[in-house]
C-alpha cells in the first residue's frame, strides 16, 4: 500500500537525519539519491516529516509512527487521503478548532503544548510562551514585499494566473506556502520574497531619517541582500556599502535582478577586525548572525536538535561584530541591530552591552512578532552615537 510506503519511508528519513544541516537540503539529496518518488510521493512523504519535527520537544517517548500521525494530526486542518488511510478517527476531527484536537491528544498521549518549544528559560519576557509555542503548529504563509511602482502589475500578474493571494499592506501581499510564482512574477524586480516581519525592519528609522538625511550606509552582514534591497527601495539615494565573510554571489545576483548598481561590495569577518577603510558611515545595520529561532516554524527540525549552548556562541560573536561595526560609525550615525531570535541573550542583553560598552544612545527597541500572522517574529534596536 502506497501510504505504509510513505510511513516506511518517513521512519527512514527521520532515523537517518541527524540535524546537521537544513533538513530541505538533507531531503532533496535523499529524494535524489533515490529516485523511485515522483513529486506527489515526495510532497507526502516530506509533509509528514515537517509535522513531525512541529511537536518540538513533546511526545519525545512515543513511537516515530503515533508522533507521525499525532504532528499530521494537529498540524493539518483539512481532511487528506493520508491520514485517511492512516487513522480515519483522526482524519474525521481534523477540521475541528485546534484548541479541540489539543485537547484529544492530551487526553490520549498527556500532550502538553508547552513541551514543543523547550527553551522557555531563554525566551525574552517580551514573548508569549503559549501563543509561540503554538504557532510551530502552523505552517507560516509565504510573503511578497511589491517594490515600488509595480503595485498594479504585480496584482494584475497574480490575478490572471489564477494565483490567490491576500494584500496585507500596500506593498506587501501573501500567499500559500510552496505557490509557484517565477513564472508568473520577475523575483527581485517586481517583487521580493520577503517576510512580513522582515519588511518592518526600517520601520523604526524612518522617523529619524526624515529629521536628518542619511547619504551613506553599510549592511556589515549582508548575506543575500534582502535588508539591502529594502533600504535602496525604502531610501533610494543613499550611497550602499555590503559586505560579508564569503564571496556576496546570491547578493550580486539579486542586485542585478532588482536593478541596483553603483554600490560597493566586499569580503570582510567583522566579528575578527574592523574595517581597514576610513569610511564612516551615517548607518551601519547589523542583520547579525542569530540562533534563527524566530523563524523556526518554516524550518521546525531546530526545534529537535537545536544545541541550547549555541546561544551563548551566537551571543558572544554578536557583541564582537558590533564591537567592530561600531568603529566605522559617524558621529551622530545610527546603528539598526536585527536579529531573528526570541532569545533575551541575543536581543536585550545584546542591546545592554551596546549601551554600556559601546557607549550608543538607545532609541528603540521592539519585537516584531509574527506568530500570530503566520510570520516570522524579528528583533530590533535602533541606536545613535
């Protein structure tokens, strides 16, 4: 029976995945390495994986099989062929409220939602445990931030494609997760696949850059350039500086896609040295390396294997990039520190040590919480010198 396949294969993945990379990466290598799965077979096999890794740290002791069925369960709301075939009982409720499924699953297995997200201690006070814990349940939907001037186009696009799509703010429209879009939609010039917590980020500064214009600015960890792309769009005429520890390939690519030229680019570790360049900058955003955790609902295997000691690394060479960043700021030049943790030693007690040590006047400091909204939840803390 095909659907025993799916569970067989499931096992096997989940038994063979250590955690030591992307779980998508670690499942297109297996997918490729045996190629008996079509795509209907992979999607199956690879959303019953994902619910599993969803229940994080609860029903740890049960079998693979009953967590299998107990995260398809809770994490689906539309009956499926699937669970059908695996437990028509479940299959039967599974489009009840959530709240009422819990309450099943608890009677039957002593599931706490409380258990899904085990590192309760480290969370910042700023986040609701119970609401963030569930959010892991929900697959987040995906987002498109429209770049200006493409605002009919992009709807008209979507609209004769047949694609359904939700406008959440005038530049910023949803739809569902794995929605096939580059053929329909020019990636980068027309839009930008960009969470709805991610295109916030600015938010904070705009009110400051009204009062005194910023003409240049250098995103330290650039990586593939999406904050970059929103401050070009957001702040057209400032002069850009990226760089980052390794060659900046998907950056310069998608600049050329988004049509930004006139830029500079380099490779720099931030977190071993300053800059060399006498440069000073009126901004320096810092999209520093994090844990991740508030974006763990699109990747939940972190919420397996994630090592709770790494937040002390992550913590520690965050406080070294800004210790070095810092050195490249003007005088009355503002600092934007972004993470994507809800982790307190990663934000609030970053934020402590750039006020304390690096003597930055604090002006802002917020989470944007997306758990909620089917989004990402993102740390910022706008600072002056």
């Amino acid at each position: 029976m095909f659907v025993q396949a799916y569970l067989d294969t499931a096992q096997q993945i989940l038994n063979e995945y250590q955690g030591e990379e992307p779980f998508h990466s670690f499942l297109k290598k297996y997918f490729g390495a045996n190629k008996k799965f079509g795509s209907r077979d992979r999607k199956q096999i690879a959303q019953l994986c994902y619910c599993f890794f969803r229940l994080g740290s609860s029903l740890k002791e049960v079998s693979i099989t009953e967590r299998l069925l107990t995260g398809l369960f809770l994490c689906n709301d539309s009956k499926s062929l699937l669970l059908e075939k695996l437990n028509a009982g479940l299959n039967d409720e599974v489009e009840k409220e959530l709240a009422e499924k819990l309450k099943k699953v608890n009677l039957q297995y002593g599931f706490e939602v409380e258990k899904i997200f085990p590192f309760q201690q480290a969370l910042s006070d700023d986040i609701e445990y119970y609401s963030f814990s569930i959010s892991f349940l929900i697959q987040p939907n995906a987002y498109l931030r429209i770049r200006p001037g493409y605002e009919k186009e992009v709807a008209r696009k979507l609209s004769e494609a047949n694609i359904a799509f939700s406008m959440v703010t005038d530049q910023c429209l949803s739809v569902e997760p794995a929605t096939k879009l580059n053929k329909v939609l020019e990636i980068n010039k027309e839009v930008v696949v960009q969470d709805l917590s991610s295109q916030q980020v600015l938010n904070s500064l705009k009110q400051h850059f009204q009062k005194k214009p910023i003409k240049t600015a250098w995103d330290c960890c650039a990586a593939s350039g999406g904050k970059s792309i929103l401050l070009k769009d957001t702040f057209p005429n400032v002069q850009l500086t990226v760089s980052d520890i390794s060659i900046l390939i998907n950056l310069k690519k998608r600049f050329e896609q988004a049509g930004i030229t006139g830029y500079k680019k380099m490779i720099a570790d931030i977190s071993n040295a300053p800059l060399n360049a006498q440069q000073k900058f009126d901004l320096i955003i810092c999209d520093a390396p994090c844990s991740g955790s508030g974006t763990w609902s699109r990747t939940p295997e972190q919420l397996y294997f994630f090592d709770e000691k790494k937040i002390d690394h992550y913590s520690t060479l965050q406080k070294n990039i800004l210790s070095n960043a810092t050195k490249s700021l003007r005088k009355e030049g503002f600092l934007l520190y972004i993470t994507c943790s809800v982790f307190k030693k990663e934000n609030e007690e970053v934020v402590k040590f750039i006020s304390e040590q690096l003597s930055l006047q604090l002006l802002n400091m917020e989470y944007l919480k997306g758990y909620n909204q089917k989004a990402d939840t993102l740390f910022t803390a706008l600072f002056v010198l």
